[in-house]
C-alpha cells in the first residue's frame, strides 16, 4: 500500500504554488496525497514565517500534528517553507517531535525524505542554497476554477521590515517562455481564471532582460484561449509604468484592478522603510491610474506604527485614506522582525500605539467600503459561482473586482442550478458589510 502524504499550506498563494510543485513530485514518485493530513502517514506542514502572527499560527499547526503523532495516528511530521529556512536549528530545539526540518531549496529532495523520516530514528535537517527552490515545472492546482501563476521567486527591494529577501533570496524571474507555457497548461485543465504573483510582480524580468517585462507578459498571457480573467498581485507604486496602465486598459482579459501596496504616504516614513514615493507623487499616481483605466478596482496594504511614526505622519495617513477611498485596503500594525534593518531603528511604538492607529484605519476604511458598495445596488456584475451556502441558501461568488480569500463576495440567488466555476451575470439588490447580496439575471 502506497505511504499516505497529507500537507498543509499556510501564508501567501506563492507559498501555496510551492506546495502544489511538492505534491505534484510526491504523487509522481508513487505517494498516495490525501487532502485530510489528519489521515495521512506523513504529514508536511509548508509553513510561512514572514511576521509573527504567521509564525505563531505555524507552530500552533506544527503542534497539532506532532500531537497526533505522539497518539500514533500519524507516523512523522516534516517542517518545509519560510518558518525552516529562517529557523533552521531553532525548530528541531523546540519541537524535537519533529522529524525534519526542510529549506526551500531542498523541496526538490522532499521525496527521498519522506522516504527517510519512515525508517529512520534520527532527526533529518537538510538545507541547500535557496536558489535551487525550482519555480517552473507542473503541480497539483488546489483551487478551482482559479489558479496563481507565480512568474518570479524572491524579492530585491530590501525594506527594512520585511525579511523575504533573508528567507528567500534575491528576485529571480521565470522565462516568458516557460510562464506562458504553464498558463496554456492551466487553461487546458479548465482554469479559467489566472491570478499573477510574485513578491514584486512590478519587476518582473528587470533581472533577467535587464528592464522590466509585466506589460509584454500580460499581454502574451491575454492570447491563451480558454483563460477568461486574468489579475496581477503586488504591483509596486513606483514601478506601475504608462505601459503597464494602457496594456490593463485595453485588453479584455486583464481585469481592471490593480493591488498597489503602498504601506505609507508620508515621505519620511516611507524612505525608513528603504520604500521610494510621498503623498504628492503617490496621489498623482493613483489619479492617473483612474483616469487611465475609469472603472479601476484598486487594493492597498498600509503599515501603521512604524518606528518612529509621529501622531502627524499617522494622521497624513489617515487623511490619505479618506481622500484615496480606496476600494479594497488591508492595514497591518508594524511587526519588528529578527534580523531586518527596521528592528533596530529608534522610536519603536508601544503595541497599544500601534494597534490604535490600525484600527482607526480601519473604521475609515470600512465606512468608505459600505459606501462604494452601496453605490453598486442596481447594477450589474459578472460573477464567477465559487460555492453554495446551505446555511445563507444561496450561492456565493466573486466578480472581477475581487480577488480570493482577500477581498469580498456576492451572495446570490438563482432560479436554476449553478456550477461551481460558471460564470453568470448577477444584479447587486443589498450590502453586508463588505460583501454584496444580489440576483442572477438572465
């Protein structure tokens, strides 16, 4: 009987594309992949460890399962992901239930370790240069209807609080060649809908052709038959060009929404955080992007609390906000951590100070959110079906306005029975909070 691999990924979709590349070269090596790890023999746990509240829900998993090991319900627990390869000794110190300790640039050996940790009483830690972490090849998708394509590994932009280059390594584009390939492959499984990503999808090819090339690959991706939506994630202010804004404007398949994490937009604060721009050139940015592309989705992620932040830079921010109206806006209270420049900065805020100034954030931007969506009711929106919700009795979806597990949905009602995956045109009749209730329309 084949050995039963259960995994669970956690973070961001980049992480969960890593994951799918594993599973597809545990299957192919003869393991049986069930999608209950409490029911596997082997159970990998692909971690994220890139702020604190990542890293707890980490070891919290890791906890669970190595429980269920110490009640012999499963037979060894593997650590891959961000958490091992920045915490490569610490993780076998703490939780010795551990049977491995992986880094990313080993994920290629994972088979054979698996194989290992069956026979062997030993701890394994296996680590290897990060830059062997393979970025191409096929996977298992996990989502449906819907699939991210990640078109580059790691990141070069050295904020001074984020430890992504520590953990994995400088920017690294894929080919054209080879992304546009694994696109045609998720088209022909029935993806209809590819989600772009990368840690910088802004400076794509910079490394590799020596000048940015998002533009040129969007619209390569845009002549694949089959694919019906097409969105890029993390797109960096100063790098969103006159090219970039006219290739999503003009072409069908790009949908008009742009997530732009612009973290602050107090000039000062953002050059502590080794980011470029201020309020000035950050407004006329997003003004020129809603004159470009009018109907323009647009998503930001702000950081509050900052080492440093005066009570006046914060509240540039907050009139920033107001006056931005973004549609979408994630704000984080600032996490210092290990080994980034911005841990050792001076002025380092208390926790209250920080977590106030979020949710003062926040509560702006959830009154804007219920006042944009209520100038959607009446209108009508193409919606992609996701589910049933026995509960609500109805269905759920997104439109094109909306990308998963982060933004918003649409709860609807149909007089015939939906698909998951299908495509429908619903009018909005109501707001909930952040999420729209409607009606499938004919």
């Amino acid at each position: 009987m084949a050995t039963r691999v259960g995994m669970v990924s956690l973070g961001c979709p980049k992480n969960l594309v890593d994951a799918e590349h594993m599973l597809y070269n545990l299957r192919e090596e003869g393991f049986q992949i069930v999608p209950d790890a409490a029911l596997a023999d082997v159970v990998i746990v692909n971690t994220c460890g890139f702020i604190e509240s990542a890293k707890q829900e980490a070891i919290e998993t890791i906890l669970e399962f190595c429980t269920l090991k110490n009640e012999g319900r499963i037979k060894a627990v593997i650590v891959t992901g961000c958490l091992s390869e920045r915490y490569r000794e610490e993780i076998l110190k703490e939780i010795p239930e551990v049977n491995a300790v992986v880094g990313i640039g080993c994920n290629e050996k994972l088979c054979d370790i698996v194989r290992d940790v069956l026979v062997s009483d030993e701890s394994i830690n296996v680590f290897d240069d990060k830059e062997k972490l393979c970025i191409d090849g096929r996977r298992i998708v996990s989502t449906e209807h819907y699939a991210y394509l990640k078109i580059a590994e790691g990141c070069s932009n050295c904020c001074t609080y984020c430890a992504i280059p520590m953990i994995r390594g400088k920017y690294r584009s894929r080919t054209i060649e080879s992304i546009v390939d694994e696109a045609k492959w998720l088209a022909k499984a029935g993806i209809t809908e590819i989600i772009v990503v990368a840690q910088d999808t802004t400076y794509y090819g910079t490394d590799l052709y020596g000048e940015p090339k998002i533009a040129q690959l969007l619209s390569e991706l845009c002549k694949i038959d089959g694919i019906r939506w097409i969105r890029t994630l993390y797109s960096y202010p100063e790098r969103i060009t006159d090219e970039l804004l006219e290739v999503i404007a003009k072409e069908p398949k790009l949908v008009k929404y742009l997530d732009i994490p612009i973290q602050h937009c107090n000039g000062e604060v953002l050059k502590k955080m080794n980011r470029k721009g201020d309020n000035e050139s950050l407004r006329a940015l997003i003004e020129k992007i809603r004159t470009v592309i009018p109907d323009v989705t647009l998503r930001t992620t702000l950081i509050t609390g900052f080492p440093g932040e005066t009570q006046e830079q914060f509240e540039e921010l907050s009139y920033f906000v107001k006056d931005m109206r973004f549609d979408k806006l994630g704000c984080f209270s600032y996490s210092a951590e290990e080994g980034t420049a911005a841990e050792k900065l001076p002025g380092q805020l208390d926790l209250r100070t920080k977590e106030y100034r979020n949710d003062a954030i926040m509560n702006e931007q959830m009154l804007i959110s219920y006042e944009l969506n209520e100038q959607k009711i009446g209108k009508t929106f193409e919606v992609v079906t996701e589910g049933f919700d026995r509960y609500a009795e109805c269905y759920f979806g997104r439109s094109s306005a909306d990308a998963p597990e982060i933004d918003g949905k649409i709860f609807f009602s149909s007089e015939r029975k939906l698909s998951v995956g299908e495509y429908v045109n619903v009018v909005v009749d109501d707001v909930l909070d952040y999420d729209l209730i409607g009606t499938v329309i004919e």
